[in-house]
C-alpha cells in the first residue's frame, strides 16, 4: 500500500517538476546567501525578514537542496513531493493504528488498513495541499505536517 500511495503521489505532482521558483522562494532560495554554503553555521540562523525566518530546518534543507542542485528548481519540487508523500504515509499510520485500538467497534478496526489507505489516498491527491508541493517555500508546512504526525505515530505505537 505503501508502494502504491507513493507511485499515486509522484504521479499527481510530477508536473510540479519543472516549476519555476516563484513568489516567496525567490527571497527564501534565489535569494538566500545563507544556503549557499552548506557548512557555515548561519544556514542554522536565517536572517529576519525572509520566509524562513524562525525556521532553521527548513533553511538546512533548502542548503542541502543548493549543494545539491544549486537553484535548479527541479530538486527542490523533489523533495517537496518526497516529504508530501511521507506525511501521507505517515497520516496511513496514523489512522490505521488508531482505528485499531480497542474501543474502535469491530466494523471499523477490521477494515482499518483499508480505510487508512483511502484517507491517506485522499490527502495525498487533495488540491488544497497542492500549494505544499508546487510553492517550494511551503516546504516549511509540510515539514511541520512530517514532525506533527511523526509525533502523533510515535503516541500510537507508545500506546
């Protein structure tokens, strides 16, 4: 299922490919002098007044996307459809775990990979998170989705 849900969402944004940087990217990457060298420690502090600003793991990543590519806007779309494509896996899960538990009434815990696959299926395709693939700076809300539902699978497997 796994398999499948990433095939589906590479498939659905791969015309984000060859996307030009626009809006706040051209100040957070174009622009950006601080992820022009990955080892300068100040990739960990972006200046004030950018869209990363406040957010030095976006700004490291954006850092390994230049070492990487420079400001060919092809890797940075890559790996905003990687980490989209993660967090749906991560929200399957999520669901799949959590209708699993105990108190779940049997009809729904017996069919929770099945309707994990599907909401997760629909998240990964939905047009409201197109703008966290195609608009490279909101990379920032993706990431955050990734740290909020690792946070939330990491609750469940405690449990």
């Amino acid at each position: 299922m796994f398999v499948v849900l990433a095939v589906v969402g590479v498939l659905t944004y791969a015309n984000a490919l060859r996307q030009p940087f626009m809006f706040d990217d051209m100040s957070a990457i174009v622009d950006n002098q601080q992820i022009r060298r990955l080892t300068d420690p100040r990739v960990l502090l972006p200046e004030r007044e950018r869209p990363v600003s406040g957010r030095p793991l976006v700004n490291l990543s954006l850092a390994v996307n230049y070492a990487l590519g420079g400001l060919d806007s092809w890797g940075y779309h890559a790996v905003n459809i990687i980490i989209h494509v993660l967090c749906a896996a991560l929200l399957m899960l999520v669901v799949g775990d959590t209708l699993g538990l105990t108190h779940i009434p049997p009809a729904l815990r017996d069919q929770a990979d099945v309707l994990a696959f599907v909401v997760a299926l629909l998240w990964v395709v939905h047009p409201l998170n197109s703008e966290v693939v195609t608009y490279v700076t909101q990379r920032t809300e993706s990431m955050m989705a990734f740290f909020f539902l690792l946070t939330l699978y990491a609750s469940t497997r405690a449990r």
